[in-house]
C-alpha cells in the first residue's frame, strides 16, 4: 500500500493526525462560539483547500477506478455519461444523505440525544455569514470527497483487496473528523461517507459524490437545520 514517502505522509496525516486533532479537541469550549462563525468559515475552507492540493499533489497515476480495478487516476474526476446521468447518480446519493440524516433526527427523539452547542452555533445567521457558508460548503464537497473517497481508501485498498471494505474503515475516519458533532454525530457521518463511497464505487467517478456531498450541506445548513437539528432559534431560512 505505500506509494512513496509523500503519499505516505499525506495518508498518515489523513488517517491518525487529523481525527486525533478532532478527538483532542472535543472538550475544547469556546465562549459564544457564534461570534467567531466568520472566522471558522474562512479557516475552515482555507484547510480544505490545502489537504485537497496534498492530495492531488500525492495522487498516484495507477490508482485504479474501483468500479473496473484498471489503473487511471485522471478518470476519477471525470464523467463518461451525460449529464442526465451525474445529475440523477447526484440527487440519488443526496437523497440516501437525507434519509440518513432523518433517520437519525427520529432516532434522536427517541433516545435523547442532542445536537452540540457547536452545531448550532456554526449555523449561518446573517446574509454574510450565508454566502460565506455556501462557498465552504463547496470547498467541503470538493475537497472532503478527493480526500476521503479518493486519496485515502485508494491508498489502503492494497490492504483490503476492494474498495469498499477499505472505505469501511475510511468513512469512520471521516466521522470521527467531525467529533464536534457528538457521538451520534461521528456515526451519522460516518454512514454518510460510506454512502458517498458507494457512490463513487457505482460509478468510478467522484463527481456525484461532490455534487451530492455539496448539497447535502448546502441543504442542511441553508434549509432544513430547523427540523434536522432541532434548531429552536432565530436562524430562519431566508437569507437575510
């Protein structure tokens, strides 16, 4: 599985560095975090876009597609169907994300469990805070899914012999990455990232999986926070 030392840098601090980082800093509180909302944003995609560059910078050319097994990095950005095609691969996967997400705000209310102060608090607010939201929901599509459905399970699927058992434990690393969320917040993402994985193993393409990744934020932070996260507050939907 090692591919060279940079790519094996890259992977380590992907796989340990990183959740360790989101685990170390889950006890971390910081007083009215919403005044800090713009900020976070701004660091949050300026992160992404760096481990993005790592990983295309460490991108191997004979990373194979995990729907043939035939080595062809490049193919994994691109879309060999028509448009018809990505668009509907794209709202079926952001469609299994809201189920998920559903699925477990009906779990939720039955057992108790709460959305963090943090969740809340990150939610955009005012028309800035709004725009700058949509472009780090953008940054997070991209980047998260070159990362963890790309660069990472191809890393390690000498170890698993298929792709999606080597999303398997990927896809909880992703979920640990947003500890912020609680523990039922690590579990939800985490099946989401491994239905983003099905995605990309259906069709050898990353694109759905952004595009579905992309929305799913965009349409849980902009227009159903209220009813997912139970957000009793003056956020509204309307952008102003």
């Amino acid at each position: 599985g090692l591919r060279g030392p940079f790519a094996s840098v890259a992977a380590a601090v992907f796989l340990v560095l990183l959740p360790g980082i989101a685990l170390a800093q889950r006890g971390v509180t910081v007083d009215d975090p919403g005044d800090h909302r713009l900020g976070i944003y701004v660091t949050t995609v300026l992160g992404l876009g760096l481990i993005a560059l790592v990983a295309v910078w460490a991108w191997p050319e004979t990373f194979p597609r995990p729907d043939s097994g035939e080595a062809g990095g490049g193919d994994w950005f691109g879309w060999s169907g028509s448009a018809m095609g990505l668009a509907g691969a794209s709202a079926l996967l952001t469609a299994g994300g809201l189920a998920i997400s559903y699925a477990f705000r009906a779990l939720g209310a039955r057992l108790g469990w709460k959305e963090t102060e943090l969740v809340h608090a990150v939610m955009p607010v005012t028309r800035g805070e709004k725009w700058l939201f949509v472009v780090l929901c953008l940054a997070a599509g991209v980047s998260e899914e070159i990362v963890f459905r790309g660069f990472v399970p191809l890393f390690v699927l000498p170890w698993f012999g298929h792709y999606m058992l080597a999303a398997l434990p990927v896809s909880l690393v992703f979920g640990i990455l947003h500890a912020y969320q609680g523990a039922h917040g690590v579990a939800r993402t985490s099946l989401l990232g491994l239905l983003l994985a099905a995605g990309a193993a259906m069709t050898g393409s990353l694109l759905p999986s952004m595009l579905a990744h992309a929305a799913l934020n965009l349409l849980i932070g902009l227009v159903l926070g209220d009813s997912l996260l139970n957000a009793e507050t003056e956020r509204g939907n309307k952008w102003t």
